[in-house]
C-alpha cells in the first residue's frame, strides 16, 4: 500500500529582545486569522458537490506502431492513424504478433463541469485512469509527461497487471476545448498495449486519499493454535475532509477464486475517518480448523458506491493443517521402476569448459548427460578454484526458466541443472509454448508412464548422478534448491534420492496439486482448458491420478534429510496451504519461513537465510 501522507503543524521559537508581552497578541491574532481562512475555505468546498460524473474515454482512440517523440506532442496530425478497440490486447485488435513500441492517442474535450467539485478545488488536479497497461508505459497529457510506469529495457517485467492512475494538473486542462492523451507503450512479448479495463478521466474522489492496510500479525501473517486470530488493519485518509460511512471486515475460505470462497464470519460497524489521520481497527476471530484464511477488511462512504479494500491471506497454525496424501497404492512400484529405467541410461557426460562465465573464485564448465528414454540435457556446473572436495548445491529450475551460472556462491560446487524441455536442454523436448500440448502440465497427462514430470524427476537424479561422479563434490554434502516447479522437483527428488542432504524448495509448485487447481486462476485455467478439449477423454479423475504420482504431498513422507521452505503467503499460483501439506508430511528436521506480502516468489532476504541454513547444515565457515 502507499505510504499516507501526514499534515501537522509546527512550532517555531522566537527569540531576541522585543519583549514577549508585545508579541503574544500579534501571533494570537494571527493564529485566529488563519482558523477562520482555513474555516471559509472549507465552509467554500462543503457547498461545492464533492465528485463529478467521470468521463468516459474509451472510444475515439487512434494507434501506430514505432517510436517517435513528435507523436505524443499536442499539437499533431494524427488524422492518418487506424482507430483501435481499448480495453484488450493490441494482439487482438488488429496486431496479431506485434511486440515493440506503440503509440496511443486521444482527442478529448475536458466540460468546465469537471473543474467544480470540491475535490478538484482543493487538489487542483483531475485524475486519469487508463486501466491495465502491458508490460510499460510513458503517458501525457497535451504533450507533457503526467506518469510513467516501468521502462524499457531496464525495468520491463511485473507491471503487465497493474492498473495506471496519473494525475493531470490544473494548468494542462484546456476547458471547454480539445485536450490530447498520449501513450507510449513498450511490450516485449505476449499481450501488449491498454489491454483491461476502462479509462476515464474525472475529479479526485474521496476513495484516490482512502488506505486500507491490514496487519501481519506476529510478523509473518500466521497466527498461533490456541487463540482467535487477532485481526488488525490501519485505515489511513489523507483527504482534507472526514469521511463518514461503514467498516467490514470478512473473513472466508482460502481460495483465490473470489466467487468460490466459503465465508466464515462478517461483521460491521460505523466508522468515521477524521481528516488527514490514521485509524486503527481490529477484529478477532475463531477459526473452525488450522489452515489458512482470506481476510477482507473494506471502508465505503455512506451515499456512494464506491468502497477501499484490500484482501489478505493469513494463516492459523499451518503446521497442524490436515491434508492427508492420497498416494495410489502402485506408487512405490512406479518410482522403483523409474529409477530402474534411468539406471539403465548410460549418462555419457560430456563437460567443456565456458570460461565466459568463470569468476576470480570459481571456474565454470557446460557440462551435458543422457537422462531417462535417453533424453540429453544440459547444464552449468561451477566449481571453486580452491582445494576440494567441495559441497554441493543443485538448483534445478521454475516452470519456463532457463537455468544459467550462479556466479555468487564461491565456497560450492553448484550444478545449475535444465531439466528436459528448459533452457539449453530441449534437443530431445521441446520448450515450453503457451497453451496446445506444449505445456508441460500437459504432456502426457493421460498417461503416469508417459507424463512430463516422470521424466523432469529423474533429470534431477541424473544431476545427483553426476555430481556424485566428480572427484572435486563430497557426495555426502549434497544440497538441492528451487523455486516453483523447482520447490516442487526439490521436495520429489529428496523424497527418491538418499544421496541429497538438504533439500531447500521454495513457494513449491504442483502441490497438493487438485485443491490446488480448484483455488487458482494458473494454473488452474490450464486443466480446466484441458478437460474441454476432449471432454469424452479427458477427465478430473484421470488428471489426478496422473498427478498424485508427482505431488509432493504425497512424497514428502518419504523424505529423511533436513527440509528448509520458503513461502509468498500472497502466492495465488503455488498457494501457501498446498506448500503446508507437504511440509506436514516431512518427518525429518524442517524449517520453514513465510513472508506476508510475497506473492509467487521469496524476497532477497530469503536467499540470504537459506544459505545461512545449507552452510550451518554443512558445518562450513561463515
């Protein structure tokens, strides 16, 4: 959330020889003359009405592609550009395939009307709403710059789902007359452009200086067994007046999918937001059950139908969370005769080195090796110049990712290991390409002989097979880490593999994987996308049986070495409950670590921890 902005006052000592009793009446005085300005100034905004209709400017938009500064000037010919359908991606209206720069503009004629709400009086600014703009974006305001958000090449990535409100100050609005929008956009592959939502341009509104911050708790957002979760937010109006109406809090079942959650508890009460200050509210409730709970605290202003609210996920002793595996009864046998396959497999290590990527530390070679149905896949195995053996960390990839060098942990052997179908190792499996039988969730899906990730766990052994075969890794120090697919190949790999000491998987992918897509829009779109393409073939039944050979929750009990987790709790693709069971089903030494407002990923402090916890583990040197 943003920080509130905070008025107060302030005293200034006055010092020297004119004598106090002349100076009191003067200031006492002048602080009498400045309540009465402030009173006529607000007795002024009171009878003015204090929003305005917004104006709705989606239509009459012109597009091109390309680069050019002239074109977000005011004024320019833009009479020779094609109209475009705002609202969704330009891949959809008109620009199938295109990725790169483009430019959008508006004519549009700002009504006096707007200029009169007290809003707008008190704040000299109108505000505009473009939606959701993919991936960057640079906008004006008759030719000016009014906000920006991200920026090519530098910072591209995670601003395709945010939504752009700038601010348009009073002295670029032409009343009564044509004002331009522009916007330059910057998308670099998929969807580009103003691609959701409905831009408008209208008065500030009591809801743009409304906050709503719900509290962490003990830090981390979970909640001890034994008592109700106590429950707090900080409700923060930065507005110049106090707003009247209702808070509500609402507490339902964990699924990120709004229109399918169960609701526990709801309560409401009055709540008056002084100007400029913050306030406190709480509310306690008493889960049914440990697990995890999605908590809504909202603010709405009597008279208007707007509301300020924000959702959090918190949790209730997550560590006595039931959810039982439900292993197939075959699923030893299955995994026995994987690994009887992959013995099968003549590795034929190949390693050269690649000294572009050395460091003063550490050198670096491309190491490739024959995996499971004689698949090749590749890697980059870094190792210290220093006298070995040395341990070992194998950091196996997320969904997509193309593993490349650490480069940052000198005093290791690190194997960063493409399983099939990623980065360098797809000769034999192909890549990942969005949607079709492409995707690797897919792949075989009707068959548990024949599904991807049989495969993608025995490239993880096959890693360990390597590492153990290099006379420079003690084989007894062996570590594996991951983050998503990656946490969910961490927590399988040490289930089948006695040789991995540690096993570090964060925010963990696919697990308790059926709840799981039940709770997500990805990746549970995938499957249900799945399930209508062959509706008479493909079922919920057969997907499942497929996963529960994979799902760490069900292999986690099989794991003996010490487990150290990370996890976003705000994760709505690797839920926090499915990471929970299993991590209830490890048995040996486990840590685990949650951060509150982490979506799908752990913050950098994360890292630092887990290889604080792989060192201590390894008994090696700070």
């Amino acid at each position: 959330m943003d920080s509130a902005q905070h008025y107060s006052g302030s005293s200034t000592a006055v010092s020297g020889s004119m004598p106090s009793i002349l100076f009191r009446p003067c200031f006492t005085h002048f602080k009498k003359a400045a309540r009465i300005f402030v009173l006529t100034i607000l007795l002024t905004l009171a009878s003015l009405p204090a929003t305005i209709e917004a104006l709705d400017i989606a239509q009459g938009w012109r597009f091109t592609t390309g680069d050019d500064a002239a074109w977000a000037q005011h004024p320019f010919d833009d009479s020779g550009w094609k109209s475009i359908e705002i609202g969704k991606p330009w891949e959809k209206a008109g620009y199938k395939g295109y990725d790169g720069y483009g430019l959008y503009r508006l004519h549009v004629t700002v009504p006096k009307a707007e200029g009169k709400s007290a809003y707008f009086k008190y704040y000299q600014r109108l505000t505009l709403s473009l939606g959701v703009v993919d991936n960057v974006d640079v906008t004006y305001f008759n030719g000016e710059e009014v906000g920006r958000t991200g920026s090519a090449p530098d910072d591209i990535k995670g601003h395709d789902k945010t939504i752009r409100h700038y601010h348009v100050p009073a002295e670029l609005i032409r009343w009564d007359a044509e004002n331009v929008i522009a916007v330059r956009v910057f998308d670099d592959g998929g969807d580009g452009g103003i691609s959701k939502g409905i831009p408008t341009l209208s008065a500030p509104a009591w809801h743009e200086f409304v906050t709503v911050d719900i509290g962490h708790g003990r830090s981390n957002g979970i909640h001890p067994a034994g008592a109700p979760m106590h429950l707090s937010a900080t409700i923060r109006n930065t507005a110049f007046e106090d707003l009247k109406g209702t808070l509500k809090w609402k507490i339902e079942s964990d699924t990120w999918l709004t229109d399918q959650r169960e609701l526990f508890s709801e309560k409401t009460k009055p709540q008056r937001l002084s100007a400029e200050t913050s306030h406190k509210v709480a509310f306690h409730f008493k889960p049914p059950a440990a697990g995890f709970y999605q908590v809504t605290c909202t603010f709405s202003q009597d008279g208007d139908d707007s509301v300020v609210s924000q959702s959090r996920m918190r949790g209730y002793a997550p560590e006595k969370m039931d959810r039982p595996p439900d292993a197939p009864k075959d699923m030893k046998a299955f995994w026995d005769e994987a690994i009887e396959e992959l013995a099968t497999v003549a590795p034929q290590y190949k390693i050269s080195p690649s000294p572009k990527w050395n460091t003063d530390q550490t050198d670096c070679y491309l190491v490739e090796m024959r995996s499971l149905g004689d698949v090749r896949i590749r890697g980059w195995f870094e190792v210290p110049k220093s006298a070995g053996p040395h341990p070992v960390l194998l950091r196996v990839p997320g969904y997509t990712q193309g593993m490349q060098p650490a480069q940052s942990i000198p005093d290791m052997a690190v194997l960063s290991l493409n399983i099939r179908g990623h980065g360098n190792s797809t000769d034999d499996e192909p890549g990942y390409y969005w949607w079709g039988p492409g995707d690797y969730l897919l792949r075989g899906l009707n068959d548990p002989q024949k599904f991807f990730y049989r495969g993608a766990i025995m490239d993880c052994l096959r890693g360990v097979d390597f590492v153990t075969s290099r006379p420079d890794v003690d084989a007894k120090r062996i570590a594996i880490t991951g983050g998503s697919q990656g946490g969910m190949l961490s927590f399988a790999a040490a289930a089948l593999d006695k040789r991995i000491a540690l096993s570090a998987p964060d925010i963990p992918f696919v697990v308790d994987s059926m709840k799981s897509f039940k709770m997500t829009a990805w990746p549970g779109m995938i499957i249900w996308d799945w399930l209508g393409r062959a509706p008479l073939q493909n079922s919920w039944e057969r997907a499942g049986k497929t996963f529960s050979y994979i799902d760490p929750k069900n292999l986690a009990g099989w794991i003996a070495c010490p487990v150290f987790m990370g996890v976003g709790l705000q994760d709505n693709a690797a839920p926090a409950p499915a990471a929970f069971a299993a991590y209830n089903q490890v048995r040996s030494p486990k840590e685990y670590r949650v951060y509150p407002e982490a979506g799908h990923h752990t913050p950098p402090e994360h890292v630092v921890a887990k290889m604080i916890w792989i060192r201590k583990q390894f008994a090696m040197k700070e």
